[in-house]
C-alpha cells in the first residue's frame, strides 16, 4: 500500500513551526483527556492535538473497516490489534484531511471546534496497557562500558553477547507516562568494603537513555515470528527512561538479574510514531561480526533508524544542561531481531507489549546512555551549567530525552519525556485511630 503520508511535500493547514517535531508526515498516535474529561485516541499536527474519535463520529474515517468505538477507548491495544493495513489508512487520511488543500474539515468551523485542542487544553495518558515489558542490552558500547567498569576490559563484553539480544523481563505496572514525578526508591545495599547490606534510600539513581517499540498481536502460543517478518508487527516507537538504582542493582542481580533496582519506575514519551512514519530515515545497523545464527539473520529489514536522541538534565532551582547526544542507529542488534530472538522458543507477543532497546549508547564519552558511563562510575563528575557537579540525579533534578529525525527539510520527532525526581515516598499519616 502507497505511503502517501509520508509525502514530504505535504502541508497542512493546521499551523507548524519550523523546528516542529509533529508536521503533517509524523500523524503519531497517542491517548489524551480533552478539557471536558473525555478520554480519547488523538493524533498531533504542530501544537495541535485531534480527537479522532470525534473525527470518526462525524464521518471522516467512512470506507475504512472500523469499529464505531475504535478511538473512543483509554489506550490503543485494539486500533494497534488491527494491524499494518488498518494503520496505513487511518494514516493516509489523516494526511488527506489536514492536508492544505482539502477543504473539508479545514472550512467547517463546528467540526474544528469540536475536534481540535490546544495542547495546553489536554492531558496525554499512557499511549498502551502495556501487558508484557522486556528490556533489551543490545548497545554494544554500553555493555562495554559498564562490562569495563564492573570486570575486565579485556574480557567486558560475556561470551553470550554478540551471539544472543540479551534481555530480561520488567514489569509494566511502574511504567508511566512523561510529567509524572518519580520517587527515589528505599532498598538495600552493600557498601564498598561492608560485609552485611544496609536499608535506605538508593544513592545512586540514574537514567536509561532507551528507546522502546510497541508490538501488535504477533503469533500463538509455540510461533516463532521470522525475523524477516518481525517489523510487520511492531506498530511504533516512543522515548523511554528506564529508570534505575545502580546500588541496589549492584547487590542484588546475581545470580537472577535485574529485580527492584529497576521496577521502581520508567517512563514513556507519550506519542507512539509508527515505524511507517520512520522509513524514510533507514539507515545502516553496525556490521555484526560473528554472523548472528540463521534464524536472527535478515535478509530484509536489517536497517536501522536514524535517530539523534539528547539528555537534558535540569536542577529544581536553575537551567538545564543538555549532558548526553546519541542516535538509535548504534544499536547492535535491530528490532527485528529483538523480537525475533524473543520468539524463537514460542514466547506469546500481544498487542501493547512494549520492548526497550537497553541503554544507547555511542562510541565517544558524550554519547553514553547514563550518569554511570558519562561519570564512569561517578569519578568524573558531570558540570552543570549553573557551576554545580553531578555524579548520579538528584532530588528535584528532572531528566529529560527528545528525539528527532532530520532528512531532505522533514523532521519527525518524538516529543520528550521528562521526569523530575522526588524524595523517597513518605507514608501518609494513618488517620484510622482517632
Ligand atoms: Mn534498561
């Protein structure tokens, strides 16, 4: 099917900035509360936010095969449930709808009144109910790195590394949208040096630089997914910070992996843009050497994306430092083969599982994906712009990634996600003994 909404040159007659992540060829998909507290599945042209299920009230979806409640829902499992196909014509007629010259929409002043918001106007909710959640490590650069600082960097990477996607299972009932703070979690650690562990507060909190995709129902029980056909099920992408607690990870992974170091929170971008919106910035993946096994390796849609991904880290009481540029094309191993690997034993994939990359980090020291490798383990501090150091994030630091594509003048971007941290959770005070 044509793509016609990825038509560069398109353009709308709903107002975009130039440096705007959502032109007329992003058409992300997203849930929001409108300022009458209706829940809805929206879309974003500049700094405008469509109630689609408005739109499809009034006729403008006609002739596409959908349900008369698809948009009218908390989250996008069932419009991601279905499919590739439904997603391209839902696309392509939001692109013909706002497209400048139609006239239809553009010109009908009840219609626009009653679809349209000002961003300001609503409240963007988790995109998906996220069943399952993986988190990948497929940064060859970051395993390095944290492979150096905690073993040997002769020997950094593990012998399974460069043949398997490794991963782990989360969970999603932490994972949140951007704007929503985040408590420093309690837990145990073991000091350097200390033979029993100690309770507190984490000291070492950081930030995950990930990106995470969002599958469709994708097989049954006992189906592998070919990893040439891999990306047919893979509805989107957001900015994801898997947020973490470096001490108490370091105490408590062996011999299982990651556990409460890493459940306490991570957080979403809350614009899904569909890896059809994305194929116009393919780009090469990093050679891999040993060929991977032949059920991980592609014979098309070995590409990966083009992404510039930036952190910005901003203190409670003065500006942001923007401490970290990287790009999702260092990726090791792609998507694809993520979700391949995931299925190759017949693990069951559902629509609004969510998939993160693992940390991304490129090859020079201000491309790494946490305080960790940026700090290297807290030995080089980090300047902020207001004269103050940071090894790890701080109470009331908020950490914040955007990420763009740029090619022949079009820009799609992902928006951010921005979370502040707070102090340790305070119990509140128990009123049931007067
Ligand atoms: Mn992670």
């Amino acid at each position: 099917m044509s793509q016609n909404a990825n038509d560069p040159q398109r353009k709308s007659w709903i107002k975009v900035t130039e440096n705007s992540d959502f032109p007329i060829q992003n058409i992300p998909f997203g849930v929001f509360l409108t300022r009458d507290d209706v829940i809805t599945i929206g879309t974003r042209i500049g700094d405008t936010a469509i109630d689609l299920g408005a739109l499809h009230q009034l006729g403008y979806f006609d002739g596409i095969p959908l349900t008369d409640d698809i948009f009218l829902q908390d989250t996008l499992n069932d419009f991601i449930s279905d499919g590739k196909k439904t997603w391209r014509l839902v696309r392509n007629r939001i692109a013909e709808i706002f497209d400048a010259k139609n006239p239809k929409l553009r010109d009908n002043e009840d219609h626009c009144r009653i679809v349209l918001f000002d961003l300001d106007e609503i409240e963007m909710q988790l995109p998906v109910q996220i069943g399952d959640y993986t988190d990948f490590y497929s940064s060859k650069e970051h395993a390095t790195n944290v492979g150096s600082m905690f073993r040997d960097p002769e020997h950094a990477l593990l012998p399974n590394w460069l043949h398997i996607p490794v991963g782990y299972h989360g969970r999603s009932s932490s994972i949140v949208p951007s704007g929503i703070p985040i408590h420093r979690p309690m837990g145990q650690t073991r000091p350097a040096g200390a033979e029993e562990p100690i309770f507190g507060p984490s000291k070492l909190v950081d930030f995950e630089l990930e990106m995470a995709f969002i599958t469709t129902d994708a097989n049954q029980l006992g189906e592998p997914i070919p990893v040439d056909e891999a990306e047919d099920y893979i509805f989107g992408m957001v900015l994801f910070n898997d947020w973490s607690a470096r001490d108490i990870q370091k105490w408590e992974y062996v011999p299982l992996g990651p556990f409460l170091a890493k459940n306490f929170a991570s957080a979403v971008s809350p614009w899904i843009v569909t890896l059809d919106a994305l194929e116009p910035f393919r780009t090469e993946s990093p050679t891999q050497d040993p060929e991977p096994l032949p059920y991980l390796k592609a014979k098309k849609n070995n590409k990966s994306f083009d992404i510039n991904l930036e952190v910005e880290l901003k203190p409670a009481h003065s500006e942001a430092t923007t401490i970290a540029k990287s790009n999702f094309k260092y990726m090791y191993w792609t998507m694809a083969q993520q979700l391949a690997h995931h299925t190759i034993n017949g693990c069951k994939v559902n629509s609004g599982d969510m998939m993160g990359s693992g940390t991304i980090s490129g090859p020079s020291p201000e491309s790494y994906g946490s305080m960790l490798e940026l700090t290297w383990n807290g030995q080089k501090p980090i300047k902020m712009k207001d004269g103050a150091e940071r090894k790890f994030i701080q109470d009331g630091d908020t950490v914040t990634f955007k990420g763009y594509c740029t090619k022949n003048g079009v820009r799609i971007g992902f928006g951010e996600v921005s979370n502040t941290l707070l102090p340790p959770f305070q119990p509140k005070k128990n009123n049931n003994h007067k």
